[in-house]
C-alpha cells in the first residue's frame, strides 16, 4: 500500500514540475527582434475615412535590448536608428527627435506576432475611430 501511494506521490510531482516547465518555455516576449510586414487600418467608423501614409522605410524593429530600440532601414547603408524606451501599462513610450514621447499601445503579442497601434500624443489612448496599425512578425 505504501509502494501504491509513494508511486501516486511522485507521478503527481513529476506532472506539477512538468506542467509548470511547459508553462515557462510558453512565455512569450516582446525582447526580440521583429520584421515589419505592414500598417493596416482598424475600421472602427465607416462613415469616417482615414488616410494615413507610414514610413514604410522600416525592416525590422529590434527590441532585443531593454532600454534601446534599434529601427532597422530597408536602405541598407543607413545606420539603425537606436530610440530609448520604456514599457507602461501596455504601451512602448519612445522619445521623438524633439524628446517629446510617442506611445505605441501593445495590441497583440505573441510568439511570431506583433501589432502595435499608433495612439493619440500626449493622451495615449485609442483612437475611438478608425486606427492605425503596425504588423510584426518576429525574425
């Protein structure tokens, strides 16, 4: 009996310690390097129309350092452009050339997807209309 309830004992740690281990490999991070594929428009209001042209300059943004995002130009010759940022309540705050801060709300992220949506300045909050988009797939 004793044997019985020892093998029960181990069989349910050794499920805990498992099912605890496939938790953690299902992390996901946004600390990684991302390929812009494109901007997209959330239509939120048809009556409205948006308009908007994105610097479509951008391969890849790389997130991989903490504290810096590097911005990776499909020209080549041009260096990255490093950008200082912080994460807060769900939106990547970077500074502009004129060190005034652009929040770039987290609207999904997961393994092989990031999108991020452009949110008003200084507000930082959805726009209530239409919306503009940026679609990442990690590298």
């Amino acid at each position: 009996m004793r044997g019985i309830l020892f093998i029960i004992c181990i069989t349910i740690a050794f499920t805990c310690y498992s099912q605890n281990m496939n938790d953690k490999s299902a992390e996901v991070s946004i600390n990684k390097v991302w390929k812009f594929i494109k901007y997209d428009i959330v239509k939120r209001n048809y009556s409205k129309e948006l308009s908007f042209r994105g610097d479509e300059n951008v391969e890849y943004l790389d997130l991989s350092e903490k504290d810096t995002a590097r911005f990776v130009s499909k020209d080549h010759n041009k260096p990255p452009e490093r950008i200082p940022y912080k994460i807060a309540d769900n939106i990547i705050f970077m500074a502009s050339e004129n060190n005034s801060l652009i929040g770039f709300k987290i609207w999904k992220l997961t393994a092989n997807e990031l999108i991020l949506l452009i949110t008003y300045p200084k507000t930082f909050k959805e726009p209530e209309d239409n919306a503009v988009t940026m679609l990442f797939e990690s590298k």
